[in-house]
C-alpha cells in the first residue's frame, strides 16, 4: 500500500493528507481497532474528550511502541476541547485533564471542538490555546467547526492563525467558499464524515461510473476527492480491511472533470450542524 502522503502545516508541522477518525471506538475493540490502523499506516488520530475515548486512543499509540515498534513522535495525536470548557482556565484544566486521561505528555493537535458563538468564550479560548503551545505540551492548535467570521475574529484578536479548521466536508458539502479562506490564509482544511458517514453516498452513480473508471472502490474515490481538495479526510472504520481500503488512495489520481463532477453532488450539510446556532458543551 502506497504511504500516505504529508503537507506542511502553517506553524512547520509534519501533517498526514488522510486520518483515522475514532468516534465510537472504545473500549478493548476500539483500542484494537486504532492499533490495526496504526499498523496499516494511519499516523493521524482524532480523537475528542467528547467521544469519551481519549484513553484508547492513548493505549493504542503505547501499543503501537510496545508491539508495532512505531515510535511515539511518529503518530499525531488530536483531541478537541468540549465546549462546556471554554474559557482561559477552564481550557488549561481541560488541557491537563485530557493528558492524563491520554496519559500522554502532549497533545500534537489541539482543537477547540465548537465555537458556541453564544458563550462567546472562543477568543479567550484561543489564548489558552496559544499559551499550552508555547508552553510546549501541545504540538499544533487548530479549531473546528469555525466559520470565515470567527477565523477572522481569532486571526485579528490574537494574531495567531490557527493551523487546522477540522469541519463537515463531503461530496454533498464540499465547502468550496471556506476552503478557499483557508487557502489564502494558510490553514489546513481537514474533513469530517468524509464518507458522510456512508449514507447513500457510496451508492451514488457517479461515485460508481468513476469508481470503475479508475479500478477503484467507491470509497476510494471520494477519500482521494478529498485529498485533491486538499483536505485531509478522518475516515472511520473499525474493521482492519476497510481500514487498508480507505487509507490506500495515494496510487491514482482523479481528472479535474472527475473531482468537479463529485462536487456536482453538493446539497448542503447533512446534519444540521451549522456553527452560527448549534453549539455542543
Ligand atoms: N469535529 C467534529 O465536530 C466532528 C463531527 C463528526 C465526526 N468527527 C470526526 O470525523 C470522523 C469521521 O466521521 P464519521 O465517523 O462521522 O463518519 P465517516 O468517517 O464519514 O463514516 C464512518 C462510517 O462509514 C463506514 N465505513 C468506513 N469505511 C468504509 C468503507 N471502506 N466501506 C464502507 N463503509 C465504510 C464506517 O463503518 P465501519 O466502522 O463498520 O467500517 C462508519 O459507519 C469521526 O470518527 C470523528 O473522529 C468530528
């Protein structure tokens, strides 16, 4: 299988061009589950005090040492702050709490998880966030769920630009305008659903026509629309096949007219998780 592929973030970080998403893997099966992806190449974990699997992601990356010989800077570790801690000491308790449920000495992405626009927390947020990076325990910091108008507002009230805005991205929401803000201040778009959560996605006819077109599955041909994007898809699956199937789309290319035609299947978000009024603590 092909290696997946890495871009530079805009702070110098290493970062890989696909992840494994984690939600919903817990437990004993959920830390074998991580692991098998650990073998097959993955090196980006999400993860998110939310998802309540903080702790098996921190297992699988000591077990990927102890069995796989993948040494600890090797792996990107991401976890998001709930929004019930916002706030400039609330962030830095959280910080702390989710090492040690990591029981890891550091974090390589942070992210704050929503913006909740009405606690109107996210820009002291964002200077704790700043400050557990130059305190050296977080490696990268990013946000998710942010619109152009609160990357602004970050950008202008603290100077920092975050590296990442984790968001929605799919075929049926491809987020054309806010990627393309990313791109003139360099932060790196990175999608989550990337297979929108399967749904009839897969089953679309224009997933299968260039699916069989390229020899590949369906799949495979959204997670490499999304590379070609230039975002960085977190597909999860908990089944090691599945797992080597999403990761290998590094060995073929779509045509421009093949990445704007699975754009063409644009309809919106899927599950009403518009960052101006859904806010999760
Ligand atoms: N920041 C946020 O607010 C936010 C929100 C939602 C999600 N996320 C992150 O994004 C990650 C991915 O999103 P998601 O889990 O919602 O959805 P997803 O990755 O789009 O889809 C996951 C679903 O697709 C199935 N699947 C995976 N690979 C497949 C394949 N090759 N063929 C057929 N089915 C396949 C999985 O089942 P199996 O496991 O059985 O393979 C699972 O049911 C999450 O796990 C989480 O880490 C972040």
């Amino acid at each position: 299988m092909p290696t997946i592929s890495t871009v530079t973030l805009n702070d110098g970080a290493t970062f890989p061009e696909l992840g494994l998403g984690t939600y919903n893997l817990r437990e004993e099966e959920g830390t074998d589950a991580i692991v098998a992806a650990i073998s097959t190449g993955y090196r980006l974990l999400d993860s998110a005090v939310n998802y309540e699997n903080e702790a098996e992601v921190g297992a699988a990356v000591r077990r990927a040492g102890d069995e796989l010989g993948v040494a600890r800077d090797e792996l990107l570790v991401t976890t998001k702050l709930p929004g019930r801690d916002h706030g400039y000491d609330s962030a830095m308790a959280s910080a702390e709490r989710s090492l040690a449920t990591l029981g890891l000495d550091r974090i390589d992405l942070y992210l704050i998880h929503w913006p909740n626009p009405s606690v109107d927390k996210y820009v002291e947020t964002w200077q704790a966030m700043i400050a557990l990076r130059e305190g050296g325990i977080v490696g990268s910091i990013g946000v998710s769920n942010f619109t152009e108008a609160m990357l602004t507002r970050l950008i202008d009230e603290t100077g920092v630009t975050p590296a990442v805005n984790q968001v929605e991205l799919h075929p049926y929401f491809p987020q054309g305008q806010l990627r393309a803000f990313h791109r003139e201040h360099g932060i790196r778009s990175e999608s989550w659903s990337p297979l929108a959560r399967r749904s009839e996605l897969l089953k679309e006819p224009v997933i299968g026509e260039i699916a069989a077109a390229q020899g590949v599955s369906p799949t495979q041909v959204v997670l490499r629309w999304h590379v070609q994007l230039g975002s960085t898809p977190i597909p999860k699956s908990a089944d090691p096949a599945r797992q080597v199937e999403n990761a290998d789309v590094f060995g073929f290319s779509l045509t421009d007219d093949q990445v704007a035609a699975i754009s063409g299947l644009e309809r919106g978000r899927l599950w009403g998780g518009d960052p101006d009024t859904h806010e999760e603590m």
